[in-house]
C-alpha cells in the first residue's frame, strides 16, 4: 500500500462492505490428508511453494514501540503439542488495539506466568496477532474431523498466552477455531472473531444479557432490553451494536461527528456525536439502561460520573493486568479489589447500578453465536483500511492514529 501519511490514508468504503454479496468460497481444494501413527497428528502437505519448514513472521524481541517489530523469512515452524490443537496456514490476520498494547509490555506479567509453565515456551521473541483466516493444515487426532477437516477454509483466534498469527503458520487450540462463513472473504473473516467474542462476552458473560442460557450456548437473547455503547464506530462497538440489534435490544451509541451516519447504518436507533453536551444529555431521556458498554476506554472510573441511571456499566478497560504489570501479583491483585469495589461503591450509591470488567472470552459457543449472525445476515464486519504483509508496521501506525471505522487488516 502507498501512502504518503498513514494517519491520512484513506479508508475502505464501509457502505460497500455492508451492501457486499455473499461469498461462494467455503473450501481450499487440492489437498491430501495422511496420518501420522507415531505422532497422532494429521496432516494435510502444503502446496508449493510453502512446503517448507521455514516460515515468515514479525516478531519482537523486547518490548517497547512499533519500530521494535522485525520481520523474519526463516523462523520454524509452529508445532502441534496436544491432540486437540491446529495447524492453520494464515491467510489474512488483524491489528486489535491489544496487539499494540502487547507491543508495549502490558499483562506481560501475568502472560509470562501462563505462557512459561511447561510446553509452553518463553517470552521472547514474542509474535503478536489475534485473529485470522486461513487454511487448516494440520490437527491432533483429539480434533472432531465432522467439524474440521484438513484443506477447510476456517477463522479462528489466538489467546492471548499463544504465539499469535503475525506469521505464515499459526498453532490454536481447536476451540478456537471453525469453518469459515462463507458470505464472508477472507478479509472480512479474519475481522470478526476477536472483537465480536469481546462484545460477546461483555455483554452475555459478564453482563448476562440472555441470562444463564445466553451465557452458556449459543443463543444470544436480551429482546426489549436497552442498551447504551460508548464507541460505536470502533471494531468492538460496530459488532455489538449489530449483535444487539440481532436480538431485538434498543440500541442507542455514542461516536465522533462524522462516524454518527455510518453507526445509524447499523441499526442504532439513537445515536449521538460525544463531543456535543447537548447530544449527549438527549441520552438521559432513554434511561435508565439495562447496560452500559463502554468500547470506548471510559473505564470504571467513568461510570459514577455519567448523569443518568444504570443497571451495569460493563468496560473493556480495566486496570486488572496494569495493575499486575506495576505492582506485582499480589498487590496487584489486592490492587484490583479495591479499584472495583471504589467504583460500584460510588456507583450503586449516585446511579443505583454495578461497575463489571468486560474481557475477551475464546468461548466456542461464543464463534457460533457469531457465526450464526453472519450466516443469516445480521452481522457484517466493516474494514477500515488493508496492508500487504510486508507493510504491518504501517498497518501498527494506522491503529495508533485512533478513529477507526472498522478493523485493520493485514493480508499474507
């Protein structure tokens, strides 16, 4: 991609992708499936010239800005250690606003202390990436061939303590993983998962907006309830509210000025510029809300001082790995107790509901919630910009210009 300013870089025509036909491409042909008896592992041969060992990918070897990313033509393979995980050749990936996070140290303590227990390798280097498209080329025998099988187009996602899909090959557990839908490309489809399993578990998990049912399968729920999304333009917001929308919740938004036409769109039944007082005092009018979700890094502080009533003020940016990176385990720990017990004090007393956390949940009831949506329709993801593979340093920089309409690819 050329540009002369990544921060000017104009963006893809969100329009054209919500009017976008359904896709015919379900599988990738050609491919041979063997056994290996000693291993347990199938295996599907990649077709050249990938039939090597050696892969690409961007890696870092400490942490601090995005000029610390460096590309590597001949690192190895990732290997299958457990009889339920995958191998998938990644065909598309994303930059998540964690990825730039994570470039910068944060939660590393509580990561290196899961990704450091046996098996599970060491800090660095550390390759980001939290989605992706791609083709399934390998699986455990534990792996249900009925669900995945070798060659298959699939999407999936990277917890947060694995090697992630900034690289050719990339190693999940098969939870993590399913069929490609395939009303999406692979563009779209690397651009759900992360983002849509976060509003997901904010809202069904943490925020039990289906009850019980909608927490534990796939059934989504929450018809007549009222729901309020801080970011609405943003790779988390633009999900929730067509997920919301889905299940017959009145959905108002808030977002900048000249994304409020785009969040309408989306089915937003009001939504409102965040920089105008007066547009963001009609939002009182519509209280009180059964939630209040901030995709906006409000945080829990955020919640006592709004000017009208809630049941839950549920975000995605709590202190918890901050707090653990700065003080340690253990006062961080105690850290995080008193920082949510301040916040629901101040907000059960002066707007009468809770302070939660919200985080990202690699549920696989969750991936059909989300599957089912955009199989019928009810949920398609928006691109804000795409970068070659070559170029993912500048895909970093379009993240960190903030006010996004979408999701950032990056293509393999």
């Amino acid at each position: 991609m050329k540009a002369t300013s990544v921060c000017k870089m104009r963006p893809i025509n969100w329009l054209g992708t919500l009017l976008r036909s359904p896709r015919s491409s379900g599988r990738y042909v050609g491919s041979r499936t063997t056994t290996t008896a000693a291993t347990g592992v199938q295996r599907t041969p990649p077709p050249p010239p990938k039939a090597s060992t050696k892969m690409r990918g961007w890696q870092l070897h400490c942490y601090g800005d995005i000029d610390e990313l460096q590309l590597s033509e001949k690192l190895r393979m990732p290997q299958i250690r457990s009889s339920n995980d995958c191998l998938v050749r990644v065909r598309t990936t994303t930059i998540n606003p964690i990825d730039l996070a994570m470039l910068r140290g944060y939660g590393a303590t509580v990561l290196n202390t899961i990704r450091c227990q046996p098996g599970e390798g060491i800090e660095f280097p550390l390759t980001l990436g939290r989605e992706f498209c791609g083709e399934l080329v390998q699986k455990g025998m534990g792996v249900n061939s009925e669900k995945l099988a070798l060659g298959q187009r699939v999407w999936g996602v990277v917890p947060l303590q694995i090697s992630g899909s900034h690289a050719d090959y990339v190693v999940v557990p098969s939870y993590c993983l399913a069929p490609a839908p395939t009303e999406l490309d692979d563009s779209e489809a690397a651009s759900v998962l992360y983002a849509g399993l976060t509003a997901w578990s904010g809202l069904y998990i943490t925020g039990r907006l289906g009850g019980l049912c909608g927490a534990t399968t796939s059934s989504g729920g929450g018809a007549n309830k009222r729901v309020l999304v801080f970011g609405g333009s943003g790779g988390v917001g633009t999900l929730a509210i067509q997920m919301l929308k889905s299940q017959g919740v009145q959905v108002l938004a808030t977002c900048s000025e000249n994304a409020v036409e785009m969040v309408r769109c989306l089915g937003a039944d009001h939504v409102v510029d965040y920089n105008n007082p007066a547009d963001m005092d009609t939002l009182c009018n519509y209280a009180p809300y059964d939630i209040v979700l901030d995709c906006a890094g409000q945080g829990s502080q955020q919640a006592a001082q709004l000017k009208f009533d809630f049941r839950q003020y549920i975000t995605f940016s709590s202190p918890l790995l901050a707090n653990i990176d700065k003080q340690g385990l253990g006062l961080g720990l105690l850290k995080n107790v008193a920082d949510l017990l301040e916040s629901n004090a101040k907000a059960i007393t002066q707007r009468g509901g809770l302070v939660k956390w919200g985080f990202f949940a690699p549920a696989s009831h969750g991936i059909e919630f989300l599957q089912s949506l955009v199989q019928h329709k009810k949920l398609i993801p928006l691109i804000d910009s795409s970068f070659e593979f070559a170029e993912l340093p500048k895909a970093f920089e379009r993240l960190k210009c903030g006010h996004l309409r979408g999701k950032v690819v990056v293509k393999l």
